[in-house]
C-alpha cells in the first residue's frame, strides 16, 4: 500500500512538472522571423505554404507537451520564410529542418504642409510651378507606399477630382475593416492595407474601442506623412489660425497606397516584413517608412531586409533617421540602399514673445522644464492644477530647438539660455510674473535652415565608412493632414477635431523626400533607387541662410556632415544633377562581403547565394562602395595615415560635358583626386576616378577614442552645362583600447 502511495505521489508530481513545464513553455514562447532556402522545397510539396506548414509542424511536434506554433505571416517577395509564434525549444529544433538559413525574434520599432514646397523652391516666389513640378506631371504616374499608423480617407488631401485613372500596372487593392469601406479609395488613395498579426501574437488582441482593426488611421501620424509626401491642393488649410495657406504635399497627384503597420504598442517587425512583401508585389515606386528602432546587423534587421528587396524591384525607400539627437551615434535605418533622412527647421515660425515682471522680454504662468513625458502632456497637468497658462524650457541638451505644439491651454517655449533666464529671475523676486504674448506666423525668420536638436546623429554605429545621415529635410512645425478621431495633441482629454496638424520630427521630414523621389522617377523612369539617391544628395546645400555652414539648435554652432549628410535637398536641381553615383543588386552583394557576414547572413539579406572573393575584406570594403558621399576611418595602432577609394559616376547631363574636381580638404590632410578632369562624350557614359586621402593625426587621440574631420568633393561642369555635384568627405581617426 504504501509503495502505490509512493508511485501515485510520484505520478502527481511528474503530471504537475509536466504543466508546469509546459505553462512554462506558453509564458516563454515569442515570434520568430523564419528565412528558409526557397530553392530547398522538396519535390512532395505543392506549395512553399505547405512545406512551411509542414516543418512548423515538425519543430512543434518534438516538444509534445509544449502548444503548437503557430503561424503570423508567410512571406514570398521581401523575403522567402515566414514568422510564427513558438517556444524557444521549437525555434532550436527549427534550426535542423532542412531548408533553415536563420531566424531572429520579432521586434516592437516605434514611429520617429502649407510652406514647404516654397521653402524648398518647388513652388515659386510667384505660386508658378517649378521646371520639376512640371516635369514630372506633379509625379502623376508615381506610387508612393506610406508604412504607418494607416490613413483617414476623408481628409481632403486624398481627393481625386481631375485625376487620370490609376496606373494599370498597380495590382495593390483596398482592405475592409472596422470603419474603412474600400469604397473611399479612390483614384489618388489606390491601396490600403494592415497588418496586425505579429503585434496581437506580442500583445495580445487589438483594443477595438480606442484604434481600428483596419487601415483607418485613429493615431494621426500616417495620415499627416501621407498628405506630406503626396497630399493633393487644400486651399485655406491652418491649425487654430497658425500657418494658413494652401497644403500640399511635395508630389501632390501622386497616388498613395498606406500600409497600416503601427498601432499603440508599436510597430512589429514581423508586420513591417509583410507589408514590404505585399508593397513590392502591389507595385508601388516609392517606399516611406517614418519608423525605426534600435540598430543592429543588417541580416536581423527587418526593414533592412524589406528595404533590400524593394531596391532589386526598383522600388526607391526613405527611412526616418530618428529622433535620439544630438547623442552621437544615434542615426538609424543606416542600410547604405536604404535613403535616410534627418531634419531641419524651416524660416516659418510661430514666436511668442514673454514678458517678464521685471520689464525684460524674452522671445519665445507656470514654468516647466522639460523632461520625459510629452510637451502637450505637461500643459495638461498645468491646466489640471489650475495653471492660467505655460512656458517650457528646454533641458541643456536640447538647445535652442524649438517646436510648436498644440497646447490646451496658452503656452509657449524658449530654448535653454532663456530658460535660465527665467529660472534666475524666478529666484530673484517673491512673486514673479509673466506674460506670454502670440504673435502669429511669421516668414523668413531665424537663420534656417538649422539641424533640429532632436535630429539622431552619425557618425554610422554599424558600418562608419558609409556616412548617415544622407541628407536633411524639413521637419520642424510642418502642416498636413489629420485624423478625424483624435485631437490635435493625441490626448483623450483633447475633445478638439482639426482637419491639419502640426508636428514635429524626422518622421515629417522622411515623406518630403519620398514625396521627391516620385517626383524626379516620373521625370527619370529609368532611374534606379541609387541614381535618385544620389541626385538628391549631389545636389544638396551645405549653407544656411547666412550663406555659412548650416548651424545646429543644440548647440548653436557649425553642424556637419555628421549631422546633415550631404545638407538639405534641393529638389530642383536634383532634376538635372549632372553626375550620378550609381549602384546595382551586385555592388550591394560585394558590399555585405567585405562586412565578413556568413553566407547565411547574406542570404538573409540577399534572398539569394551567392559567393565572395577570397580577398573581399580588403577588396570590398565597405568605404569602396560606389556612394555619393565619402567615410574613412584610420585606425591609428596600425600606423596607416593613407588609402585610396574609386568611384564611377554616369553622366545623365549634357552629352558632351566637362567636369574637373576641385577638394576643399580640412587642416592637416592631403586630398588628391585622378583624373582630375573628366571628359564625357555621351549621355550615360561612365567614368571612374581615384580618392586619395592621407591623414596625419593633428593631436594626440586616447584609447577608445576618435576624431573626425570634413572635407567636400566638388565636380563642376565647365563645358555643356552648370552643374556642381558636392560630396561629403569624413576621415576619423580612431585609437583601439
């Protein structure tokens, strides 16, 4: 009797570990981005579907006790696998199934106008079009795909009157759900989609009562990068009275296809995967993602990954760089085919000015410093604890950045020198008083443009030999479209609906290049994603107003390439830029070679074998790519002070041109450029040249530690034509621990 005791005890307690191993296995299970050989598909299969369906089955089926994987998503054009939710016992014995390249969890990445188009010269001081509006037909035939928070159909940015019919090659269509009647498409909104699957399998079921489970936008921010790169003509467009005129977006006839991939949590890489796997095969032309998260190896980053098959498609992507500035380093979204972009402000603003008790007035009642949570979340609280009114001031690390917000109560921001101000003042008198008087919108103030404070910054964290950001937009206080189903400053006590918003970020500054990369393909179909790059940065201005270097809020001094790329894009000359620095699928192939990625790791990128040179460390590396701009870096323990970098540009000028290179090269370093003249007979003609740099380090650098310095590279057409194209040149020297 006592030894059945014993075993029935025993039996309880292996049926007991037995749940909790398996409770265990439900509490540890996470989504996993699958990429499998394409090419390795047994013969019994009729479907790559069914074969994934099949090896799922079989990496669950070893762990009995554990709850079957399940499937996310399927993918078949951005890469060839698929994402499922499973333990991590399932995904080790994923790894032995015959076909398996690599795996990496799901990830959560988080989302980073009436004036612009004047500021950047698209339209003219006389409201004439530009030659590139007209070139291009206002980017008529041109698609842009927005992956965001989705879109509210309604605005009228998205009206379709005098359109020509939508593009026979689109194959995209319009999603119904909860609120989105694929009806309210139209000939300028051709395609709307979501994607949901990977964040309901993190978090859990999407909360209907507060977003929709369809492409309808309740955050707003997809609707306001939307209506930037591609809105159609509102007249009379404002928010509460500030920057009235006309909104436009920066390729107003444009169609536009939103692909909904964010939602409250945030936006899921396995989601963001698929939706470049249904862009691609929609047969959009542009690809704007204003999304980013951490950096990381290219092969387990997902846009990356999405953003290297849209390239081979001939599918041009623009990526916010990020809001983590000005903390060195923090630039994202750095593929060298992906377009990244920083921000700028414009010569709009919004001033207030406050007078101060004391007589003194400060341009620009409760003072507030800025911290963690939102500016519009600090004027709520203030409004709650019966504060009349708020000035914020910037914390050191902001600057003198300033963005407007729309506040529920009056309230202004000063940068940090005046918030100092008004701190010492504060302490000075028992009872300080202030007034905040608004003065409207004014033009053609300040010195823009300047680099906004919050704008991430390189030098590249991954691969510093190719310089990030590319280039700068506007970004700061611009104007577009709105959901209908959130107040201006997105929080639940904001009962007010504006059809226009203002804010804020690189995420505004992403859709203006978007919007000019449809414009110049519908001028240049033949262009690829890279030649397009190029023209934009080639072209771009390195000066701000004061015709000096462009400055930068947070610190009120010079910025550089670090900070702007090549400078802020000038999209009129990006039209006729002269010289291109083009690429192609194998130069990005050789490109990951000299990184010393596995062929796994290719492949994942890649979606296809292929094979490296014995000496592609060296032959490939990474500062010979054939980019626009130039990085070198000296690793000073190897005593080596000199290289030699190639680049091959094509004419797509005048036929018969003559460029001669003129280097502005910085203190200490000697730069030499051969041939120094390039003679070019014929349109698309291609010529190489040779870039000599030597670099004596001019003080001493400590262990761990860098230092940089900036040249510029200037092609100057003398014969045929006026074009100048200007590249960046950094050199860092870096001393190893």
């Amino acid at each position: 009797m006592a030894r059945l005791e014993i075993r029935v005890a025993a039996l309880v307690f292996l049926l007991a570990l037995s749940r909790f191993r398996c409770d265990e296995e439900e509490i540890s299970r996470k989504t996993y981005i699958v990429r499998m050989d394409k090419g390795a598909m047994p013969a019994i299969f009729r479907t790559h579907e069914s074969w994934y369906e099949s090896t799922l089955a079989a990496a669950s089926g070893i762990h009995a006790a554990a709850p079957a994987a399940e499937f996310i998503h399927i993918y078949n054009t951005a890469m060839h696998g698929f994402a499922a939710k499973m333990s991590a016992r399932q995904a080790a014995a994923l790894e032995s199934a015959p076909g398996f390249i690599h795996m990496f969890p799901d990830s959560a990445k988080k989302l980073h106008t009436t004036y612009s188009p004047q500021f950047l010269h698209l339209e003219q001081s006389n409201h004439a079009p530009s030659l590139l509006w007209k070139d291009s037909t206002y980017g008529s035939e041109a698609i842009v795909g927005i992956f965001d928070t989705g879109v509210w159909p309604q605005s009228q940015s998205f009206d379709d009157r005098k359109m020509s019919p939508v593009p026979s090659r689109w194959k995209g269509t319009c999603q119904a759900g909860p609120g989105f009647d694929p009806k309210l498409c139209n000939r300028k909104l051709i395609g709307a989609r979501f994607f949901y699957r990977g964040y309901e399998a993190m978090s859990g079921p999407i909360n209907d009562t507060t977003e929709f489970k369809s492409p309808r936008d309740s955050d707003g921010h997809g609707t306001h990068t939307a209506s930037t790169a591609a809105g159609r003509d509102v007249y009379r467009a404002d928010l509460l009275g500030f920057a009235a005129g006309t909104a436009r977006g920066m390729a107003p006839k444009a169609r536009i296809a939103a692909y909904k991939v964010c939602w409250q949590s945030g936006c899921f890489d396995s989601d963001i995967l698929a939706a470049f796997d249904r862009a691609v095969s929609d047969g959009v032309d542009v690809i704007s993602l204003s999304v980013g998260g951490g950096v990381m190896p290219y092969y387990l980053d997902s846009i990356a990954i999405g953003s290297f098959a849209a390239m081979e498609r001939g599918i041009f992507v623009a990526c916010s760089g990020g809001n983590e500035g000005p903390t060195d380093m923090s630039v994202t979204n750095i593929a060298p085919w992906i377009t990244t972009v920083g921000a700028s402000t414009m010569d709009r603003s919004f001033p207030a000015n406050v007078k101060l008790g004391n007589g003194m007035v400060i341009q620009g009642i409760v003072f507030c410093e800025r911290g963690s949570n939102p500016r519009v979340e600090k004027g709520y609280n203030v409004l709650q604890a019966g504060g009349a009114g708020m000035i914020l001031a910037n914390a050191v690390a902001d600057g003198e950045g300033l963005v407007a917000d729309s506040h529920l109560l009056p309230a202004t921001a000063v940068g940090a020198r005046s918030g100092s101000v008004i701190r010492k003042y504060m302490h000075s008198t028992r009872n300080p008083t202030a007034t905040i008087e608004f003065l409207g919108t004014v033009y053609g103030s300040g010195n823009a443009p300047v680099i906004a404070s919050f704008s991430s910054r390189g030098p590249n964290p991954e691969t510093p030999e190719i310089l990030k950001p590319d280039l700068v937009a506007p970004g700061v206080n611009i104007l577009a479209s709105w959901t209908g189903d959130a107040g201006p400053t997105g929080l639940s006590a904001d009962t007010r609906r504006v059809k226009f918003n203002i804010l804020s970020g690189t995420s505004m500054a992403c859709p203006h290049v978007s919007g000019l990369a449809a414009l110049l393909k519908s001028a240049h179909p033949t262009w690829s994603p890279a030649a397009i790059r190029s023209a934009l940065m080639t072209t771009s201005t390195m000066e701000g107003k004061s015709g000096h270097v462009i400055g930068d809020e947070a610190t009120s001094n010079s910025s550089t390439p670090f900070d702007f790329g090549s400078g802020l894009v000038d999209p009129v000359s990006a039209l006729d830029p002269g010289l291109v620095y083009d690429l192609s699928v194998r130069d990005y192939e050789r490109f990951l070679c000299g990184l010393n990625y596995s062929s796994r790791a290719r492949s994942t990128v890649t979606r296809s074998h292929f094979s490296c040179s014995k000496d592609s460390t060296t032959r490939d590396r990474p500062s010979s790519l054939n980019y626009p701009s130039f990085s070198v870096v000296f690793d000073l323990s190897q005593k080596a002070y000199t290289t030699t970098v190639s680049r091959t540009v094509t004419n797509v000028g005048p036929a018969k041109s003559l460029y001669t290179a003129r280097v502005v090269a910085p203190r200490g370093v000697e730069i030499t450029v051969k041939p120094s003249k390039l003679e070019f007979q014929k349109r698309n003609q291609k010529m190489e040249f040779q870039m000599s740099i030597t670099a004596k380090s001019s003080r001493s650098v400590a262990a761990g530690e860098s230092e940089t310095q900036f040249g510029v590279l200037i092609w100057s057409n003398t014969r045929g034509g006026r074009q100048m194209v200007q590249s960046p040149i950094a050199i860092s020297r870096q001393q190893p621990f």
